[in-house]
C-alpha cells in the first residue's frame, strides 16, 4: 500500500528485538555501551513502523466494512469517516519511514568544530565574523550543545579575523554542515560617515569532530630482525645480536634500538615505532581536514555566497534553496536559525529520495 520495502524494515524490527535480547542476557561493557547505542538508534524507527503498521490495518478494516454488503448506512458513513482520518495519518507516517530508510552520512551525529574566518571587507568582515560566531553560539545554547572557544583571533574595532570553536553534542554535524560556505554581508558600517551600503563577507567551515587516533599495530605488520649492536659497551655488545630493527610494513616505519639488552631494545622499539605511526595517521588527519576545509569555504569572495545577509532590508536569503526569510534579527540571534536548518535538511532529504527512486 505505501510502497515501502517490507523485507527491509521487517530487517530492522527483527535487529531491534535481537539487540534487545542480546543486552538481557549479559555481555561484556564494551558491547553492552555499543549494541546500546544502537538500540536508541531503531527504537524510534522500530516505533514508526509498527505504528505504520497498525494505521495500515485499520485501514484494511474499515475498507471490508465499506465493501461489505450485509454493512448498515450509519456503519459504512462511521468506516468513511475514520478513513478520512487515517489516512493523511498514513501518508506522514510512509513519509516519516523514506526519511528513515534514506543512507545515513556516518559524521551526521558527530559533534563539531566550527571555523570562522573574515573574508573580503576588511574590519567589517572581521565585524560579521564575530556576528556569526555570536549567532553559532547562542544557537548551540538554545539547542543545549556546548559550546567551547578554542581559538580567536581579534581585529582592532573588535571582530574577529578568526575563531575556531567546538561544539559538542548529540547531532551537531548533522544539522550545522549546510552552514559551510561563504556568508555575505550588506550593511552600512559603523565607520562608513557616508551612510554607504557595503559588501563584505566570511567563511565558515563546518568539520565533523575527529575520534581520537587509535593505534593498533597487529604483530603481522611488523617485521623484526636483530643484529649484531656497535659501538662501545664490550665484547657482549659485539659479539651477540642484541640490536633490534624494527619495520612496520604498511607504512615503511623503520625504527632501530641498540641497547645491550634485547628485551630492552624490542620494548624500546615498539615504544616509538607506535609513537610515530600515531604521529602519522594524526597527520593524515589533520591533511584530510584540512582538503574538507578548502572545498567547503572557497576562496572567500563575495560572489562565492551560500547566504546574504541584508541589514537595509532585514532579510536573510539563502541562496542553494532561494528562500528568504525577513527575520534577521532573529536569525542572528539564533533564535530563528531553524527555520534556514529545516528548510536545508529538507531540500537534501529530498535530493536523496530522487537518487534513491533514479537508482
């Protein structure tokens, strides 16, 4: 009736109750946090389904009423009645459930860090940069992120020509990432005698919050080979292979340690082999980071705009979606920040309904 994929969510109630299971009968702390986590993650999936489910049966019920010939009037007007009512019921939850079963973008329930930057307009770029970063803020407040300053870079009137910030919470990413891209601003600054409208702009970059680096370097990827040490300490040190080489074969690492004792030396060695495979994957990181960031925000000019705000009018327009709402105040304050979110979330939902029916 709805056209959605039975055997699929007949999958995810059967995961539910089987996660359900598994947490009742006593696992270790580690997978009781993770399969924990993913049962508060179906349930209320689970939940639109089987009510779906219900609101379609009830439908097929009140249909044989309608179609049964031994039906009185007042039964049958009754069943068409409650149709009337069941079924946009229906259509919110089919709706509801296409929006569940759409692919998931794993950094979507990540927390944040937020990048501010002035772009082209001098002091009153820098100005709209602690405009935004004060709106950023007190939306993370209303919302009951926190949120934590981790760098600022100020201008001489008092903006900022920079500010990196973290927010934390359940979701951050998921509703901040279409902030990304070159924020425009039109007003008359508070230097400008002339009474002059300006352009000026910042950009914003919006990075899902890495998990800290775990190394695990499986005893496989490693080759060691002793070898005879150098240098002064004896005829022990010449004459036995106490010096250990260590290589790490998926990355190349080699890392020698030349002690006299070789338990010493294959400790040693480990010890900064995984310190510098860390050191690795923290730079791959923070390189990928860093190409996320430059396609994100552009160069920072005014015609690379996602969105204008315009003082004169009070209006904010975004313009990937072309709507415009006349609320800036609002808007800058956090308070109405939403209704641009909402309205984003919902043009990419839709985007990926049309790939999934394409597809």
């Amino acid at each position: 009736m709805t056209g959605l994929p039975t055997e699929k969510l007949d999958r995810l109630v059967e995961r539910w109750m089987s996660i359900q299971d598994e947490l009742n009968s006593g696992v270790s702390q580690a997978t009781f946090v993770k399969l924990s986590k993913e049962f508060s993650d179906l349930k209320p999936v689970v939940e639109a389904i089987q009510e779906l489910r219900r609101t379609e049966d009830e439908l097929a019920g009140l249909d044989q009423m309608i179609a049964d010939p031994d039906a009185g009037k007042d039964m049958i007007e009754m069943a068409y009645a409650e149709r009337a009512e069941l079924q946009p019921k229906l259509e919110a939850l089919t709706q509801q459930m296409r929006v569940s079963l759409l692919p998931k973008n794993a950094a979507d329930e990540k927390s944040a860090i937020l990048e501010i930057r002035a772009g082209t307009g001098g002091d009153e770029a820098a100005l709209f940069a602690a405009d935004l970063y004060r709106m950023y803020t007190r939306y993370a407040e209303l919302r009951g992120w926190k949120a934590e300053l981790i760098s600022i870079s100020e201008s001489d009137l008092g903006g900022y020509r920079e500010v990196i910030v973290s927010i934390t919470g359940q979701g951050v990413f998921a509703r901040l990432k279409f902030e990304s891209g070159v924020h425009r601003v039109q007003r008359v600054p508070a230097t400008e005698a002339s009474g002059r409208i300006h352009t000026s702009a910042a950009t914003v970059a919006v990075l899902p919050e890495a998990e800290d680096v775990d190394v695990d370097i499986r005893p496989e990827d490693v080759r060691i080979d002793t070898m005879r040490a150098g240098g002064a300490g004896g005829q022990h040190v010449n004459k036995t292979d106490s010096a250990v080489r260590m290589t790490h074969l998926p990355t190349g690492i080699v890392v020698v340690s030349a002690e006299k004792s070789q338990h010493q030396n294959r400790r040693l060695a480990m010890q900064v082999l995984k310190a510098r495979v860390y050191e690795l994957e923290r730079s791959k990181l923070a390189n990928e980071r860093s190409e996320n960031r430059k396609s994100q925000v552009g160069s920072g000019d005014r015609s690379q705009r996602i969105r204008t705000y315009n003082f004169p009018q009070g209006r904010v327009t975004d313009h990937r979606i072309n709507l415009t709402l006349y609320n800036l105040d609002e808007v800058l304050q956090g308070n109405s920040l939403d209704q641009l979110v909402d309205a984003l979330i919902t043009d990419h939902q839709a985007s990926l309904m049309a790939e999934v029916s394409a597809a």
